[in-house]
C-alpha cells in the first residue's frame, strides 16, 4: 500500500509554475508559504488553512505571486479555501477567547505554583478544544490545573509543551542580522546545532552574538558551516548585519 502510494505520488508531474502566498498562522509570529491555488486573496484576509494535522485559521500576509517550480521544490499545502461569513465569526471569537485564555491560564497557573510560562492559546475551529501551549524546565503536574480550564470553558483542554526553540518560531521576532528569524521564515525542520560547529568555524563559544532569541546557537551557524565545506578553509565570522551571506542565506533556498 504504501509502495502503490509512493510511486502514484511520483508518477503526478510537477507543475511549470506555482502561485504561492505568505500567511501568518492563527496571526502569530509563524509564517508559512502556502499554495495559494486560483483563491483571490488581499492582505489580511482570513483564510482556512491545514496545520498540524488540524484545520485552522491564518492571515494572508503577501499577496500572491507566481514562480517557477523547480525541483528540490518541494510541493507546499495548499490553502484550503476562505472562510464562509460563519467561520469569520469564529475567528473574531477565537481570537478574543486566546487573549482570555492567556490571561486566565497565566493567574491560575501562579495560583498553584505551576512554574511554567504560557507561549500560545488556541481553539480549535468547532471549539470543542481548546490548546494551551508552554514551556517549562521541569516536567509539569497540570492535572488540577486542567480541571480548572475544563470548567472555565466547558471543553476539553489540551497542554502541549514545547521547546525554547519552537518557543521562538511560534512567536517570530528579528534577530541581530536585522532579519526575520530563520525558524519563522523558512526553516521548516529543527537540525542541531553544536558548539563543534561553531569551534570548526573560528568563532568564540562563549561569544553571546552566538545566541538568538530562544537563548540558543543560531540556527544560521549552520549556513556558514555549509558555506565554509563548499569553499576553501578558512575562518568565517558570524552572519553581521548587511554582510552579503546574511542576505543570501537567511533568505534560505526554497523558502
């Protein structure tokens, strides 16, 4: 079956030309290229898009734009249409009860103790769930807190902890280089990043540039280490603002 599946999947030819859009999801930090398809789309319109697994709201961000497919493109998830004048409702309600859900889960959170910090809060379109998204050095006992926002908003409740890294990719923000983070931009995987890497590129380890946002390495440590394999050996200072391989690389292939 999954043999049958792969190979339909390569017999499809790749299309000539691909419109794509930029939108922002649930209108957070994180932007995705999509496949914008025939939709006629204008900055800021809502549209109902697929995200993790999930059907979800985002706001277009770039009108669309058409470019040549060429592979490794690989072929992006396609917008799944705009929003019925219900589901317009919704999403003005949805994003009134995350700033709500915020604020409640944060108080309740002091409350008990619960050593965490709050990144987002999202519900899904039916509303039957609700998801709280955080972060946290240690492991979390949030059974009482749950029954808390169980009652608070009559469904069920989700806590999903994640990474300072997907912290920083969830949120966005602009990092030393004056660019948008690389996470929010175009990354669409998290690869490791190690102080060998950056010893290997002649850069101080303990040099706090090193760090972005998330309090990590930089994600782009790994761009100059590619660059560095390609070209003869030598040392490579850290992207700087206006410098050519910060423009080229955080702007990344295949965005």
């Amino acid at each position: 079956m999954i043999t049958d599946a792969i190979t339909h999947e390569l017999s499809i030819p790749y299309p000539s030309l691909v419109r794509l859009v930029s939108v922002k999801i649930r209108n957070r930090g994180e932007v995705k290229k999509m496949d914008a398809g025939d939709l006629s789309l204008r900055l800021g319109d809502p549209v109902i898009v697929e995200f993790e697994g999930d059907l979800t709201f985002a706001m277009v961000e770039t009108i669309p734009y058409t470019v040549p497919f060429t592979p490794p493109m690989r072929m992006m998830k396609r917008v799944v249409r705009l929003p019925t004048a219900e589901e317009r409702s919704i999403i003005q309600r949805h994003e009134q009860l995350a700033r709500e859900g915020m604020s409640f889960c944060r108080e309740q959170a002091a409350t008990l103790g619960l050593r965490m910090k709050m990144v987002e809060v999202f519900a899904a379109l039916d509303r039957r769930q609700i998801t709280f998204v955080y972060t946290a050095e240690d492991r979390i006992d949030f059974r009482e807190l749950v029954r808390i926002l169980a009652r608070r908003f009559h469904c069920r409740i989700e806590m999903r902890q994640i990474g300072v890294r997907e912290e920083a990719r969830r949120l966005g923000g602009v990092d030393t280089c004056g660019l948008t983070l690389c996470c929010t931009s175009f990354l669409t995987d998290f690869l490791p990043v190690s102080v060998k890497q950056a010893r290997k590129l002649g850069v101080a380890v303990d040099d706090p540039k090193l760090l972005g946002l998330c309090g990590r390495l930089k994600c782009c440590l790994m761009f100059e280490a590619m660059e560095a394999q390609q070209t003869s050996p030598r040392h490579s200072a850290l992207i700087t603002p206006g410098s050519t391989s910060s423009r080229s690389h955080k702007t990344g292939p295949n965005r």
